[in-house]
C-alpha cells in the first residue's frame, strides 16, 4: 500500500475504536464482556465469528470489527465476517439486524471491486 493510501485509510476508518468490548451472555467474566484488539487482529477471523455468535451478539459488533478489517486493508476478511455473521440465526432471523449488515457487505464488495480496478493488470495471471 503507497503511502496516499495508508493515509486515506486512517481518515477514512477514524472512527473505528482501537478496542471494543463484547458484552457475554452468560457472566461467568467479572466484567461480563471480552476486550478485543481492534489493532492486531487475527489473520483467521473464524474465532471471532464464533465469539460474536454464542454470545448472539448485535450486529454493531461485527461491523465494527470488520470496519477494523478494512481499516487495516483486509477486505477479504471483513467480508468473511459479514458472511458468517448475516448465517448466524440471531442475525438471519431479524431484519433489523440483517439489512445494516447485508448494507455492510455490499459496501465491502464495492471496496473490492475498487480495489481490483486500481490494480495493475497482468496478463500471466
């Protein structure tokens, strides 16, 4: 990434908390919520997926953490945690929940998209 777009994407994404904390269902936790690094996260966001579903988290904690994704230029990774999240029956089942993030990801696709067309074409592959 040039540095122009090292740069757009701060200002972009200044908006995204460093951390969040996730509330859990069950409080066994004395806080009763999981801090997650918005700053370093996983290449895999599989275990954040599953976190953010058995605690039937709202959707402003995926899109958060998959803003963070973006921040970071991990679209691929944003997108997966879109996907799973909209699979997740607390989402799927409740429109007020889904459509923001169905929006979500069809912004992210749009970013991909943007993406692959300022990359260099090469015609190896």
């Amino acid at each position: 990434m040039n540095g122009h777009a090292a740069t757009q994407a701060k200002t972009r994404f200044h908006h995204v908390p460093s951390k969040i904390d996730v509330p859990l269902q069950q409080e066994d936790d004395e806080n009763g919520s999981v801090e997650v690094d918005l700053n370093s996260l996983p290449d895999d966001p599989t275990e954040l997926c599953t976190l953010l579903e058995m605690e039937q988290t709202p959707h402003i904690y995926w899109i958060t953490i998959a803003l963070a994704y973006m921040k970071h230029a991990k679209v691929d990774y944003a997108i997966e945690m879109m996907t799973k999240g909209l699979e997740t029956p607390t989402i799927a089942n409740d429109r007020s929940e889904s459509l923001p993030m169905q929006s979500c990801l069809l912004w992210l696709y749009l970013q991909k998209a943007r993406e692959a067309i300022k990359a260099p074409f090469s015609p190896n592959g």
